[in-house]
C-alpha cells in the first residue's frame, strides 16, 4: 500500500513541487538544478528510498552547486531517517 501510494505522488510531482520544498528547505535552485533533482526523483525513487543511492547521491555531487548538494544530502538523511520505520 505504502508503494502503491508514493508512485502516485511521484508520477504527480512536479517542477512547481520541488522548487517549493527546496524554498521551504532554505535552498534556492536554478533551473538546471530544479531539473536535475527532479528527473532524479522520478526515475530513481525506488533507489532513493529503499537501495543504496550513494551512486545517485555522487552524481548529484558533480551536477549541483555545493551548497545546494549539502543541504540536499542533510535533507536526504534526515527524511531517510525519520521514515525507515513506515517504509
């Protein structure tokens, strides 16, 4: 069930969506940024969620500012955390 509902808030996510979070996260994106993380998330959420993304972590690593990468990766641990228990 839980499955069933995330790959519906995925496959409706959008631009608007991440640029959002990241505001509310304290980050400023760019559009290549917005676009990057974005088309991660859609084809890679099984991954970000319940493999190891390091591989996509490090590819991000290389696309995104810095500071923009290291508040991803706090956000990232923070929220893997903090819903390991419902996954």
């Amino acid at each position: 069930m839980n499955e069933f509902l995330i790959k519906q808030y995925i496959t409706n996510l959008t631009y608007g969506d991440i640029n959002s979070f990241a505001s509310k996260s304290g980050i400023t994106l760019n559009n290549d940024e917005t676009e990057i993380i974005y088309n991660n998330i859609k084809n890679n959420w099984r991954t970000i969620l319940y493999g190891n993304p390091r591989g996509i972590l490090n590819d991000l690593k290389e696309q995104l500012e810095t500071e923009t990468y290291n508040k991803v990766e706090e956000l990232y641990i923070s929220f893997k955390d903090k819903v390991q228990n419902y996954l």
